[in-house]
C-alpha cells in the first residue's frame, strides 16, 4: 500500500507541479526546453541543475574560449529561460524519483511533482585520489574553465592529464595562451587509440611543434602537493612537476537515480525510439541514454551533437509529438590547424582504408569489409553522405574509395 502525503508534502507538492521537470543544467536540458515549447507554448518547465551555472554551450570550454577572441563569455549561456520561459534552480541535488507519486525529492527535503520527468544527469569525470585544491580540477564545468584560465598564462606550468578530447584539447587551448604545457597520456602515440598510425603521427607532431611537452605511454597514479606546486606520481615511478593540474580522463553516465527508482538500464539508461523509459512518463536523453541508433544499432554516446539533437527531440516527445529519434550524431574535434569530424566506431585495430582528399584524408574503419566507421580528417564533406555510406555501405570496400569529396 502506497504512503499518506503528509499535509507538508501536499501542499509542496501543490505548490511545485510542474508539467516538465528536467533533471539535469546542461547541454540536453536547454534543448529539451526549446523542443517541448516547439510543441506545448504554455506548459510549466522547471530545471533542477546541480551545476553553478544556467544551461551553456559546452564545446566552448575547451574550444573557442581559449582560440577565438571574438567568442566571449557572454555566447556561452543557452538562454534557455527567456527564449523557453522555464525555471531553473542551481545547485540543486535530487536525492529520490517516487515514481508513483510523480514526484522527486531534493537534498533540501523539498519534493516537486512532475506530469513528465526528463534525466538528463549527463556524466561525471573520471578522478583519482589526492589533495583538493582550487589548482587541480577534474574538467568538465563551465566554473572549471574559469579556474582554469585565471590558473594560466604568465608561462605558468599546468600539467594536463589524458590524451582524450578534453585532454588535447585543453593543452592546444593552454599552449596557445602564453602557459607551459606537459601532456601525459597512455598511449604511445597520441591518438593511437582512435586513429591509423599515420594519422596519429600527424596529430602528436602538431603537438610537439606547438611546443607541448610530451610524456607518452605513461599513467599518472597519484597526485601531491609541495609547498605552491603540484608533483604527479607515474606509473614508472617518475615524478612530474608543475604549478596546476587538470584532469581530462573521460566520464561516466550518471545512472544511479535511474537504477534506485528501478529504470532499466544497461549499459545507459534504456529507452525507446522516443527516448522513453520503460516508465512512460519518464525519459532520457544524451550521455546516459541508451538508445536505438537507426544506424550503429542500440548505442550511448556522449558528444556534443548527441546532446542538442536528442534534448530537441526527447522535448517534442514528452510534450506530445509522435515523432521518433532518428539522429546518427558525429563527434569532433579541433586542435591548432587540424579539424576532424566522425561517425561510427573508430578502432585502429580494425582494417582501415584511407582516401586522400585534397589536402586531408578520409578513413573508412572496415569490419567484414564494411565500413562500421568513418573519419574526415580536416575534409569537410557532407555528414549525411557519410550516414548514407554506413547504412548503405558498398559491395567492395575498394568502391569507397572518391567515394566522399569536400562540399
């Protein structure tokens, strides 16, 4: 039998019903508001964000902040709240989803009521242990930008952990702002994990030509301070000094209200072409979606273009539109004069055909002679060209080759 509210509960309850409740600040929540109001124009939205800021555009932190003087701090906020009318309360921790009250609980006590509830609770950066300090930051926040560039320059020493998107990213940012930069990373060469050898010959040496100090095939195992510096601990037992450290060693998806409400979830949280749980007023979207690609099959991903179409999409579901995810998101990146774009899984373990294209090179990630990946490596050819390709591959993975061209 159900629990009695009590009197307290109801009237909060009462007093916070919302037709929208988001959990979640980021990328997907923006976007969610801007789809359900592409469908409903007066239903009430509300945000509970844990984060410090309004929803933003996340790619700048690592990208054009640090590249483009012409993009400024005030291009950053989504502007969800006057484009969309909904409300947003920062800092704010939800502890419980009652699903069958339709409610969530935060930290505070408070409870809220929702008629459709969106988890958009995105990810967590991977950590190890140490000393907190303003000087060591897991990145991932809009407020660990702003340490960070307040951290740099005046040839300043960070330390830049991983040699994934927000590693690489973050030392090209920090090496063309006048601040001295050592790149540690596990791999041998960096990129080798994603990219064929001579592409990631290419990649490490624009990082080596820019001037950042390379430690390759390396792991840092713990962290320490020293008086105003920082000493990082390597798995072969050398040491690594500097005035800051940021951390880029990837994300994982934050299920675990799904899972203690009872949600399905695998390898994300489980849903339907229309981002639907198996609670069908509940559902979800972006990085701990896990979700029917039309094309890769059932898939999570976490990238910026997955965020903006399944928020816009996930949006126009719950308010009503019969209208099904179909978005085969690419993922990309931009360091010093190098623009790459993909779809698809990218495994150099894998046979791989590369085709050069004009100045840059195309490669097609092959298994049972078919393309299951593809990289456009500083060519701009049409996405939905390289989306036709995958779900429509050729007999003869010797067709592929002209096969994409620049627009």
């Amino acid at each position: 039998m159900a629990e009695e509210l009590s009197d307290i509960q109801k009237m909060q309850q009462a007093n916070q019903a919302y037709d929208y409740l988001i959990i979640g600040g980021g990328m997907v929540a923006g976007y969610a508001a801007k789809g359900i109001r592409e469908q409903d124009d007066s239903g009430r939205i509300k945000i509970l964000s844990n984060d410090k800021d309004v929803p933003y555009t996340r790619p700048a932190l690592t990208k054009k902040l640090w590249t483009d003087d012409s993009f400024t701090d005030d291009q950053v906020p989504l502007n969800t709240t006057e484009e969309t009318g909904a409300k947003i309360q920062l800092g704010a921790e939800v502890t419980a989803i009652q699903r069958g009250r339709h409610t969530v609980e935060l930290a505070d006590g408070s409870i809220i009521g929702y008629q459709k509830l969106l988890l958009a609770t995105g990810s967590e950066p991977t950590k190890i242990e140490g000393p907190e300090s303003e000087k060591v930051i897991f990145f991932r926040s809009w407020e660990d930008y702003r340490k960070l560039r307040a951290l740099s320059g005046n040839k300043k020493h960070v330390l830049v952990v991983g040699g994934g998107y927000i590693g690489a990213e973050l030392a090209a940012g920090l090496i063309q702002n006048n601040t001295r930069v050592t790149l540690i990373y596990p791999d041998e060469v960096l990129g080798s994990s994603q990219f064929p050898e001579e592409i990631a010959n290419e990649y490490e040496a624009a990082f080596k030509e820019a001037g950042v100090e390379l430690v390759n095939g390396k792991r840092v195992e713990t962290y320490r301070k020293e008086d105003d510096e920082f000493v990082l601990t390597l798995d072969d037992e050398t040491e690594l000094t500097g005035d800051a450290v940021v951390f880029g060693l990837g994300v994982s998806p934050r299920v675990s209200l799904a899972e203690e409400s009872g949600l399905k979830v695998e390898d994300g949280v489980v849903v339907d072409e229309f981002l639907r749980t198996d609670d069908p007023d509940i559902y979800a979207a972006g990085d701990i979606a896990f979700y029917p690609d039309r094309i890769l099959g059932r898939n999570r991903i976490e990238h910026v273009d997955h965020a903006r179409h399944s928020g816009e999409a996930v949006g126009k579901a719950m308010a009503g539109a019969n209208e099904p995810y179909t978005h085969t998101p690419y993922f990309y990146s931009v360091v010093f004069d190098i623009s790459w774009k993909a779809i698809g899984t990218l495994d150099p373990e894998m046979d791989t055909l590369i085709d050069e294209v004009d100045d840059g090179k195309v490669v097609y990630y092959l298994k049972d002679d078919k393309p299951v990946g593809i990289l456009l490596w500083n060519v701009e050819a049409d996405l939905d060209d390289v989306r036709s390709i995958l779900s429509d591959p050729p007999t003869d993975s010797s067709a592929l080759k002209g096969a994409l061209r620049e627009k």
